[in-house]
C-alpha cells in the first residue's frame, strides 16, 4: 500500500471525498488530490511545505497537489471539516495554485466576501455526496470549480526564482520518495544513515531536516509506520502477535508491545478486544480521544493522547 502518498479510496468513480473529525491530527503525508480544511472550532496546527501555522475557527486551509503536510495538534481541541478531492474534478488543465500562503484566515474569507461561501460550500458537498439525488455529481463539480478558481481571482500568488522554486521542489520530492521507501520497507532495518543516504546529507542535516518537515524525528515516524501495519493486521489476519511483530520491522515481542501501546495506548491483546469495525484503506487522520474507536466510513485510525517525539 502507498500509506504516506495517500491513495484515498472513493465509493465511486466520482472523485471527491468529505468528511469531518473532532480533536485529531494527522501524519505526514503528500498526495495528488486538492484538500480543503475549515475550522469549525477550536484551534489546529499545521505544517504545509515550509509553511508552519497555527488555524483557528473560521480559517480555511488549502493543500494543493503535491504539497507536504501534517497537523500535530495533539493537545488542541477542534472539530475539522475536510473535502479532498481530483483537480481533475474542477478542471482536466488544472495547474498549482500557489498561493502566497496555504493558510486563509476568517478575516481574509471576511474581507474577500467568502465567509458565507466557505460554509456553505462545506455543508452543500457534505449533503449532496450523504443524498445522491440526480444530477449531485454535477452540482458538487461546478461548486468546487467556482470556489477554488474565486480564490485564485481574489488570492495573491506567490512569487519565486525559478532557481528557488526548483530547489524547493527538490527538496520535497526527496522527502517523499524517503517517505515511499520506509512505507514499501518498513519491515527491513532502516538505519537513519540509510535515509540520510538517500537525501545525500548527513545523519545530523538530515534528521533537522526531517524533524521539520515531517513533524516526528526519524525513528518515531518508522515506527509509526509499523506500528500503523501491525494494527491493520491484528484486524484483519488473525495471524500470531510474534509473527506480526517480525513482519513489522520490530526485532521482539517485547519492543513490539512497548511501542504498540506507546502509539496506541492499548496492548496488542487490548487492542484485539475492541468492539469490532472492518478494517479499511488507512487514512492519517487521528483521533485523540481517550477511548480508540473507529470512524464511521473511513478507515481505522490509532488513537494517541500525547506527543510523540
């Protein structure tokens, strides 16, 4: 599976997913889809590209194809309303936004006269992808088409070097294909000096530059990545608790349970007793509830209630 360049799964050949989560964060991670985040309440942070900020209630979030990004909000409370969906869906010539900044604030929503537009946005998609009356497809299309394209009318674009803009690039692509790597080997040693080879940097450089873009230091975020596997499994196999871990990546039993419950907060045997819920494609988004369950038409998701390091 390609966890970290998320490959959502859709109930139809209509690209354009929603759905909306209270107190989570999520992993780093990249995909081709547009994403579009609004603060219902509460407050989030986020790191998108080079971009780290702080979302409160009425700000609007825009993820473009491609762009890097995680939210680590582990001790923010907030409900999140998200749409992702295919460019194709709006235009099959659709190019990079680049907006000046990925996060839109209220008072700019305000100011640009988008305040009303966003929620309603939001809440129309929601109820015509629930309904499925004749025609929603269409509806859903062209208002995400004249949404996102008002923006780029009213939005300041950024401006960079041509030099600039390939080094950034540069820069993200390493990380993603660091990012594709560990999630096809996560179960084989993966020292920090292999990763760091992969980037051409040394173990140093790279764990700064990892640890900023990606949230977690190195060896948290592969074993997030395990421990992510291991959960799906214990789900959905059956198989022994000593065969997972070694498939996993993990070296005992021992080091398994200890990190399993670290990210989880639930032994391997705890886990198991949950109530029971099918076990669908990963996403990244988590919940930080005190009790794990599961979301309702999406997937699994591991619940941890502090930070990771």
């Amino acid at each position: 599976m390609k966890a970290f360049h998320e490959v959502r799964s859709y109930d139809s050949d209509f690209m354009v997913w929603q759905s909306a989560y209270q107190d989570i964060s999520f992993l780093a991670h990249w995909h081709q889809e547009l994403e579009l985040i609004y603060i219902h309440s509460g407050k989030a942070r986020f790191r998108i590209n080079d971009d780290e900020f702080t979302a409160f209630a009425g700000d609007l979030i825009f993820v473009d194809t491609g762009d890097f990004h995680y939210s680590d909000s582990y001790d923010c409370k907030n409900m999140l309303d998200f749409i992702v969906f295919d460019p194709g869906i709006i235009s099959p010539h659709y190019g990079r936004s680049n907006f000046v900044h990925p996060h839109i604030t209220a008072e700019t929503l305000a100011g640009l006269g988008m305040t009303e537009n966003t929620r309603q946005l939001f809440a129309r998609v929601s109820r015509e992808l629930r309904e499925k009356e004749p025609f929603y497809q269409e509806i859903v299309s062209a208002m995400l088409r004249e949404f996102v394209y008002r923006l780029r009318r009213l939005l300041p674009v950024r401006e960079e070097t041509a030099a600039a803009s390939n080094d950034r690039a540069e820069m993200l692509y390493d990380i993603q294909h660091v990012l594709t790597y560990i999630d096809e080997h996560y179960n084989e040693e993966l020292p920090l000096s292999l990763a760091a080879s992969m980037m051409n940097f040394s173990e140093s450089h790279f764990s700064k530059v990892f640890k900023k873009l990606v949230g977690l230091n190195y060896i948290a975020y592969l074993n997030a990545v395990r421990i992510e596997q291991a959960a799906s499994m214990l789900r959905g196999t059956g198989a022994k608790v000593s065969d997972i871990a070694l498939s996993c990546g993990f070296g005992n039993v021992r080091s398994f349970n200890r990190t399993f419950k670290k990210y989880t907060g639930y032994t391997p045997s705890e886990f198991l007793m949950l109530p029971d819920a099918q076990v669908r494609n990963f996403s990244f988004y988590k919940r930080k509830e005190e009790r794990t369950h599961y979301v309702q038409n999406d997937s699994l998701t591991l619940v941890k209630n502090s930070a990771l390091p």
